[in-house]
C-alpha cells in the first residue's frame, strides 16, 4: 500500500496538514471540526457533478459571525438567471463528449432555446476581451 506521507518527509517536503478549512471570509485555517457550511444563492455557481446544486455556492467560515458575513455579501449580490445558465452551459461544454447542436445541448442542461441563447447573449456581453472594456 502507498504512503503518501513518508513519500513527502523523505524528500524534505513537509506533510500537507490534513482536517484544516479555510474561511472564505477571512482566510485563516483552523480545525475542520469547527468550520460553519452553509449553502448561499450564487447565479454563477453550477455544480460539477450534482445538478442539484446549481445555483448555491458551498461556504466555509470559520465562526457564525463570518458565515453570516459571507452570507449577507451574497444576499447583496444579484441573482442573474441568464448567469445560471450559462454556467450550466459552461459546465456541459467542458466536460464529455462533445455538443454539435442546440437541441443536444438543451437536453444536457435542461434548458429551451431561448434560455440558452439569452444565456450566450449575457455571457458575450460579460466577457473580459483583456481589460479594453
């Protein structure tokens, strides 16, 4: 059986810390067991393999004041449908086989036409064409 840890100590590596979080607020690690999670809106959060999840960012803090934190930034920030779905789309277009149609890729997504071209519209219109704007 492999062991990873002597592998890392015996080229002067140390251990990587295993059980440790990282708030998202504050970035501080601590020990898994005291982490806060929670589910918050997010419109550019699709899950990678649970469709189930799209639409919900998974949050880690490191008490209840940061979640909370957290969670209000993100009740402040707009829930933007066509975001949604483009990252559905995103999702289906980087993983598997490849998609050649519209109509394959609504039965990928569970989206109509129309939902997937205005999700391309408000991702053209929200590209980063190298800070020119």
């Amino acid at each position: 059986m492999w062991k990873r840890g002597k592998r890392g100590r015996r080229h002067g590596r140390p251990a990587k810390p295993v059980g440790l979080e990282l708030c998202d607020l504050c970035g501080v690690t601590f020990p898994a067991d005291r982490a806060v999670r929670g589910y918050v809106p997010d419109s550019s959060a699709a899950h990678p393999t649970d469709d189930w999840f799209d639409g919900l960012r998974r949050v880690t803090a490191c008490t209840e004041a940061h979640f909370a934190a957290v969670r209000e930034g993100y009740r402040l920030r707009p829930f933007v449908q066509e975001e949604l779905w483009a990252a559905k789309i995103e999702r289906e277009l980087t993983v598997g086989t490849p998609v050649l149609t519209i109509n394959q890729l609504g039965c990928r997504t569970g989206l109509h036409e129309p939902e997937i071209r205005r999700a391309i519209a408000w991702h053209n219109a929200h590209l980063d064409h190298g800070g020119q704007g």
